[in-house]
C-alpha cells in the first residue's frame, strides 16, 4: 500500500497544489471567523477597513495573474524544450519537481484565498478586516516563489542539470537495492530457465501497460508461494501471464501495480533508458549535439557500476513460510537496451563509440563476477559491428586504445 501510494504521489503534478488550494481554502475560513480574536495580538496596520480591503484584495489578485500568466507559458516553452531537445519521457521530471509543483501551489492558495475573500468580505461584520494582511504576505510569498520559479527553470533546461538529476534517481533506486539485499530482506538467486510453478494458478494481467512495481510487503506472513515471468518495467497486455502461485490455491492480491506510464521506483533500467534516448537526440542531425550524448553516456556508466555490484539474478522475497520469486532484468539486456541504439545511429562518430566503451570500462570497475562475461561479450558485439576498415589509422589506434580499457578490468 505503501509503495502503491509512494506511485501515485511521485507521478503526480496535482496532489502538492491541491493541498495548497485546501490551504488557501482553511486560511480564508481562519481569517473570516477569528479575525477580530486576533486584534489585539497584531498590529493594527494590517487591520483595513471592508472597502480598502476589497481593493487590496482585487488588486493582488489582478497582479498573481499576471505573474500566473507569465510562468504557465514559460512551461509550456520548457515542455517542448524537453521533448524536442532531450525525450519526451523526460517530461515527468520537470513536471515532479519539487520547485515547479510548489510554486503552482502557492499561486493556486493565493488565488483561492483571494477570490473566496473577495465574495466573504461583503457579508462580514467587523468594521475592520484582516484578510487583506494576509493576502499581501501571500502575494509577496508569490513573488518569491516566482523568481523561485525562474530560477529553477534556467537551470532546469541545461543539459548538465537534467542528466545529474536523472543520475542521482537511478543511484537512489539501486542503493534501495542493495541495502535490502544487505539487511536480509531480500535474496539474490540465478534465473531459472524453466518456471517450476506452471502446474499451479496463473496470475494475469488485468490491464494493458507497464509493471510499475512489486508489492512485496502483501506477503506479510503468509504460506503460499509466487513466480513472476514478467520483471518490473516490462510491458504487458490484458490477459499476459505475470507469474504463478504454488500450488491449488492463490492468494486474493494484485501483487503488481500495472499502469499507463512506466516508472523507475523500483526500476533503474528506465532510468538508464532515458539517458539513452537524450544520447540518441545529441547525436541526431537535428540537434547536433554529440558532448550532450557523450556526458549522458558516461552517467549511463556509473549507473552500471552500481548496478552490476549486485550479482546477476531474481529476487526472492522469504517470510519463512513462502518464497516470491520475483524476475530481475538481465544485465545483458540492459546493456543491449541502452548502447546499441546509440551505436547504431552514431557509429560515424568515434568519440560518441569511445564513450560507449568508457561506459562499459566504468561499469565493470565494482561488477561482481556473475558480469563479466555479459561485459566481454558486448564489447564483442561492439568490435564487431563497427566498419574498422573506413577509420583512418589515427582513429582506429584511438577506438583500439578505447576498447582495450574497455576489456582491461578483471575480478
């Protein structure tokens, strides 16, 4: 429930200013009924009498929409800023930042405040009123928040900014990880080719979308055990098969959360896969931008170095009574997902290809043996399918240099 509810916060633009209009809402209320309690505790400046109120009030709310006005269309520039310069599915992560839902929300509990005093203030029947005090300290919050705003969106755009942003959201899903393998919570076993629960009760797709996550915490205590044949991040159809209780009998849970958008909570390969559609934009002839996909790939590097400290395997979660298998996706797979496209689209270029193999010598600086093989092989697959023949010596001697780093760290 946790997790599911962690989801739904995560991926959400309208929950943060949704408390701030029922706050703008409460605030309106305070002021309207406990006012004049209060008279003798503030000063008497920020009394003001009902019509000096009600042009206070009009002319702050005139201003915030102003002000309002000006940041929706500087969203609406840095949106298309994201999708056209870096990937569309980097959008979420403006729209999640922290900074960019608390403004909306201040400037939507502004405006509420505003407007629902503005209707109230008529039928009050102190001569003296204390919402427009507090709707110039919420104006004055407002531009704060505002140039907030601004500066959060200049830094926002750069390219440096958004691949460090989603370097430290993979490293935190990974170290979430590793520190559950580290206190026992979970285990790590190799893949099992042959599912060895198929004779017990299929569990299916209820939905068409994306594994979002798994709920492990639903296994509480009990005694029944579970097979997942789909990983977290994978996309299934209505009616797939997820995976398989043990047994006759199979326990009344949805185990995984199945929605329209893919998410890295549980899933660092998504992550890895956004730093590779931003590479694949540096390199394309529209933006021409190959340091961009040069850095991206670097980043998607360090994320396998923390990933591959992790042994190759499944999860398996144990209570004692039951155990829920729980698929892992395979490092090779990662690998293939993330560099080959970059490889495909930008194999021209040698410096784009030399961080490819600078990518794999840095992720298997700490890679747990269960890797080396997947590591060795991709840089194979690399040697081969690039067309050494149309390289100048020079460049050749460079790539070589490169990709015998690249091969170079052993357990």
């Amino acid at each position: 429930m946790l997790k599911r509810l962690q989801l739904t916060l995560s991926d959400s633009t309208w929950f943060v200013p949704f408390l701030y209009g029922t706050g703008g809402i409460v605030l309106t209320f305070l002021t309207q009924y406990f006012g004049s309690f209060f008279r003798e505790l503030l000063p008497e400046i920020i009394y003001l009498d009902q019509d000096s109120a009600a042009s206070v009030l009009s002319s702050s709310f005139t201003s915030l929409m102003t002000m309002m006005t000006f940041s929706f269309s500087t969203i609406l520039v840095v949106l298309t800023t994201y999708s056209s310069q870096f990937s569309p599915r980097t959008i979420n992560n403006f729209l999640t930042n922290s900074a960019s839902k608390h403004t909306l929300g201040i400037f939507i509990m502004t405006t509420v405040y505003g407007i629902t005093n503005l209707f109230l203030i008529r039928t009050s029947e102190e001569d003296a009123v204390l919402a427009s005090g507090v709707s110039v300290v919420l104006v004055v919050s407002s531009i704060w928040a505002f140039v907030k705003f601004i500066q959060t969106i200049s830094v926002s755009i750069q390219a440096e900014r958004l691949l460090s942003s989603l370097h430290r959201e993979a490293l935190s899903v990974i170290v979430k990880q590793k520190q559950a393998v580290e206190d026992g919570k979970v285990s790590i076993v190799l893949k099992r080719s042959v599912h060895t629960f198929e004779a017990g009760q299929a569990v299916y797709a209820s939905r068409t979308g994306y594994v979002q996550l798994f709920s492990s915490e639903k296994q509480e205590d009990h005694d029944i055990s579970f097979e997942s044949v789909v990983a977290v991040g994978d996309f299934v159809a209505e009616g797939d098969i997820l995976g398989y209780w043990l047994g006759d009998d199979a326990l009344d849970k949805d185990v995984f959360q199945i929605g329209e958008i893919r998410s890295s909570i549980q899933d660092p390969a998504f992550v890895i896969e956004k730093l590779s559609e931003i590479a694949l934009k540096g390199v394309s002839p529209g933006i021409n931008d190959p340091n961009t996909a040069i850095h991206a790939i670097h980043y998607i590097g360090d994320i396998l170095r923390e990933l591959s400290e992790l042994p190759e395997g499944d999860f398996v979660f144990s209570n004692g009574k039951s155990d829920w298998h729980i698929k892992r996706k395979a490092m090779e797979a990662t690998l293939f997902e993330a560099l080959a496209p970059i490889k495909t689209y930008a194999s021209h270029d040698i410096f784009v290809m030399a961080s490819i193999f600078e990518a794999i010598r840095i992720g298997r600086l700490r890679a747990h043996p269960t890797h080396h093989d997947t590591f060795e092989e991709f840089v194979d697959y690399i040697e081969d399918v690039l067309n050494w023949d149309d390289l100048h010596p020079r460049e050749k001697a460079f790539l070589t240099t490169q990709m015998m780093q690249a091969r170079k760290i052993k357990a």
